[in-house]
C-alpha cells in the first residue's frame, strides 16, 4: 500500500470555544502572578484501508516571536532590569507539555503534545481532544543589583504562533502529517503601583484561532524538520529551551552581590543560551 493511501480521512476538526483568560495577581512581597490563556480543541479521525499497525496523535510546534518582562525603580536613580528571551526568538520549536523532576524537565509525551497516539480501527471514528496554557509566573518585584534597589514589573510581554497537527504513525514509525490549524498567543501587560507599592495590572491580549490548515499548507507554513520527526528530544522542546535557560539565569543572578557604592554602575548583564536579565542604573526601556 502506497504511503498516501494509508493515511485516514481527516473528517472533522472542531475548535471548542473556551479562549479565555484566568488571572491571578499576587502581593509584591515575593509573590507572583500568573496569566495564562487558554487552547481546546478535538480531532475527530476515521481511518479506512489503512495498514496493521498504524497509530494516530496530535503534535504541535510553535513559532517563539519573543518574551520579555521589564521592572523600574521607584525614583529616577532606582535604574531598571530587562529580562527578555534571546536566540530562541523568531524559531521554530517543538511544544509538547513538560513535568518538572530532579533533573530539570521531562516531556513524556514527545513527539506528541499531551498523550500518546492511539490506535483506530477501520471505519470507526474516534476524537482526540488536546488543551493548551501557554503562559506562566512572573516576579512583581526585583532586587537591582547596580542601584541596590528594588525594581518593580512594570511589563510583561510575549508573542508566539502555533500550528496543532494530526498525524498519522505509519508502521515503519514515521510521521504523516494529515491536518491542523494555526493559533496565536499575545499577551501584554502593564502594572502600575501605589504609594504603598501595591500594584495595578492592566492586561490585554488574547488566543486566537486563526485557521483551518491542510497538509500542504502545514508544511509550506512550518518550515522546520520538527514538523514530521519521530525522533525529537526534550532539548528541541520550548518549554525545556526556555526554562532551563531562564532558571540557569535566576540562580545566578540570585548568587551575585550588589555592586558597592564605590564600584562604577556599569550595566550587569547575566546571559544563558536562550535569555537574558540585564541590570542598569538606566531605563532599559
């Protein structure tokens, strides 16, 4: 049987309407809050003639724009940080939903997004349904580590496209792509604080179902050897490329001293491969 031929009908692909936003704003003594936006959706599949031994899932990658999250000073000479993504903007990555462990981060699900694929028999129609929270916790207050101030969050931003795919498992374990759909996460938020440095958010943005995509399309629009690989690692994962470089960051932005008062306020800067926090005497932004 021909590769083409053993790939099902795709017969429908329902977008479940449950975009929308929960929000949780923490005190500014070392709590965080956290925004997180919301994804369903249900493929349903009716395989006909295809070979023993097949298997379908549901994959998603995601096209990383950026993140950044911004704090100041109270006062003029309080100075600001900048934490924001690096090389991984502007990249295709594999998202599949990660669990935290002793080594770091696991995706047990990989390549698949959130379970593994499923067999289904000939001429029997089975849904596979999939939810999405892109998003996270985020520090209200920073130490400066130039002005030996505290730095409050006065922004956080991020920006990312997703493509949700059905897939077909041939029997010599390869990935067909079948059909998908296109989504985008914006979010932006600004806060504003009292003179008991009790903050205010302000938060717009939203996930938007853009479109329905066929196999052709998914590929001409995801031009990444992630689209299709049966063999992808928890390194090719967003969530792995961008927390572990964020956490690598913090620890070693938490291990460093302020500068003493004699000391010249030279920008400090405390990069990893994906991210970066920069301390200044200045407005970053």
């Amino acid at each position: 049987m021909s590769r083409a031929a053993a790939v099902p009908v795709l017969r429908e692909m329902d977008k479940a309407d449950a975009f929308h936003w929960r929000v949780r704003v923490g005190n500014p003594g070392g709590a965080e809050g956290a925004i997180t936006p919301a994804m369903a959706a249900k493929f349903t599949l009716t395989p006909n003639g295809t070979p023993k031994g097949m298997t379908y899932g549901v994959r998603q990658i995601v096209f990383f724009d950026f993140s950044v999250n911004f704090y100041s000073g109270r006062a003029g000479y309080a100075g600001s940080i900048l934490c924001a993504s690096t090389a991984i903007n502007s990249t295709w990555c594999a998202d599949s939903v990660g669990v935290a462990t002793g080594a770091g981060f696991a995706a047990p699900a990989l390549p698949f997004f959130s379970s593994p694929s499923i067999a289904i028999a000939n001429g029997t129609s089975t849904g596979i349904s999939l939810d999405d929270t892109p998003g996270g916790t985020e520090r209200l207050v920073r130490a400066n580590l130039v002005t030996n101030t505290r730095n409050y969050l006065e922004l956080t931003t991020c920006k990312n496209l997703f493509i949700t795919y059905a897939v077909a498992v041939l029997p010599d374990a390869s990935h067909f792509v079948l059909a998908g759909f296109s989504w985008r996460h914006d979010f932006r938020s600004t806060f504003t604080w009292d003179a008991n440095a009790k903050p205010t958010m302000n938060a717009n943005g939203d996930a938007n179902f853009i479109s329905k995509l066929n196999r052709d399309e998914i590929i001409a629009q995801a031009k990444t050897d992630l689209l299709d690989r049966n063999d992808v690692e928890v390194k090719d994962v967003i969530g792995f490329k961008f927390n572990n470089s964020l956490m690598n960051c913090e620890m070693k932005d938490a291990a460093m001293a302020p500068l003493r008062t004699d000391q010249p306020k030279k920008d400090i800067a405390i990069t990893q491969a994906n991210y970066s926090i920069t301390h200044s005497k200045d407005q970053l932004l």
